[in-house]
C-alpha cells in the first residue's frame, strides 16, 4: 500500500543509492523509497557489482536512473557519480541495505535544511532517548550513510570524494561546521550490518577495507598520507573488493 504523497513545499530533492553487491536488500530498500509518496529522484549507482544487483535495478525500469560503474570504484566515487547526475537541488544519501525506511526519514533529512539553517544533516537510526547534544559528540556520526545536503554545496567537492572510499563521509563530516551540521534521529529505521547481507568472510573483509580507508582519510586530513601510501591503499582495496565479489559469484552459483 502507498503511503500518502508529502503535502509541504520542498525543492526537488534526489535520493542517492551507492550499490556494490547488495542483491539482498537493495530491492527492498528502493521500493520504501518509491512507495513512500515522497517526491524525488531515485538515483541508484552500481558500483562495479558481480552478484544479482544489476537484474534486480532493471526491474525498476524508468521509474529509478541506474549509473554503471564497469568496476568498483569505492563508495566516494559511486557517491560522487550519483551527485553529478542528480537533478535535486537537495541530495539525500542511503545505505543500499534499509528496512523499515518511511516517508517521515526521508522529511526528516530534509526539513532541517529546507526549515532551518543546517548546510548538513546526518540520520542515526539508534534509540530515541539518546541526547541529540550526545549524537553530536559521538564519532560514529561520521560514519552514517543516511545524510542530506544542498547539492551545490557538494559539487565542489566532488573530485575529492571520488578517490576516497568509505572514507567519503568521514572527509564531508570535516567539510561543514559543527553549528551547521544537525543530527537527526530515525526512529524505526534498520541499517543492516554487512553480516546480515553477505558472508562472514566477506562481511570480515568488507570490514577491514572501510577500516583501511577511513583511517587513511582521517591521516590525510591531517596531512599525514603521502602519495605512495594512498596509491598502496588503493591496491589492496581492489583486491579486497575483487575478493569480495568472487565470494559473491561463488555463492551464487
């Protein structure tokens, strides 16, 4: 059943879906998005995926635009690739592994920009009787795949994000000031952890590459990577995410 199209003014707004393997639950994740009955985009960049993830977006037809990686890229670029496309003056961004996503998350993304004076929004989907004044101390919000910003504000950045990996949220988390950066809480919203979606030796794996590059983006904002190690980084990811995907074929088979 659909829920009631959003009667407030809003700009236009897309919704980006970084994908890398997520036959799973990347289904289910779009349709709340277009069931909801909010207005906007769905943009769904697959990022390279070896598994079931691309006959899956093809079911959606016109109703999703679909941006093709040939080879994973890392979430920064896959980000970045649905950035450009976009058409929204607003850009929500979401994990590809959602359940329980409703109309009043995607509001809530958004209202504190459209509302208020936030230039950045960050969701967590964690108990309600958490302090915002505590989220906004904490240093996973850094990491939360659910967040909205206007998209001019992002497009300056985007030849940065591109070669960032999962270091990508970490590195915009830097990007806009404290004051201007408001913490959103989404209350009955699941974000599945990579052992619920693969393996536990891809879920392991993908573990130690998100590790590997957000360390190295929180050194090079402090200027302490030099060249050799990002292009050395970069390789081992490759592999990983090569690994990963041949343990996504072989399972599948």
């Amino acid at each position: 059943m659909k829920a009631s199209k959003v009667e407030i003014s809003l700009p236009p707004v897309s919704v980006i879906i970084a994908a890398y393997n997520e036959q799973a639950f990347i289904e289910t994740t779009i349709s709340s998005i277009l069931e909801s009955g909010f207005p906007c985009e769905v943009i769904v960049v697959d990022d390279g995926s070896t598994d079931q993830t691309p006959k899956i977006l093809e079911k959606f037809g016109e109703r999703i635009k679909v941006i093709t990686h040939p080879t994973n890229k890392g979430k920064g670029a896959a980000m970045a690739s649905g950035l450009k496309a976009a058409a929204g003056e607003i850009v929500i961004f979401c994990d590809a592994h959602l359940l329980g996503l409703k109309q009043h998350h995607l509001l809530s993304l958004v209202l504190p920009l459209t509302y208020g004076s936030a230039k950045a929004v960050l969701g967590v989907d964690i108990p309600e009787k958490i302090s915002p004044s505590l989220l906004k101390a904490a240093p996973f919000l850094t990491l939360t795949g659910q967040r909205a910003y206007y998209r001019a504000d992002l497009l300056p950045l985007v030849t940065a994000m591109e070669d960032l990996g999962y270091g990508v949220e970490t590195f915009l988390f830097t990007k806009f000031p404290r004051d201007k950066t408001a913490i959103v809480l989404l209350p009955g919203l699941v974000h599945l952890a990579k052992q619920d979606t693969s393996s536990l030796i891809a879920a392991t794996i993908g573990y130690l590459r998100e590790s590997l590059e957000i360390l190295e983006t929180l050194a090079r904002i402090q200027g302490l990577v030099p060249k050799e190690l990002t292009e050395l980084r970069q390789r081992v990811s490759a592999l990983l995410a090569k690994y990963m995907g041949t343990r996504e074929v072989n399972n599948n088979t």
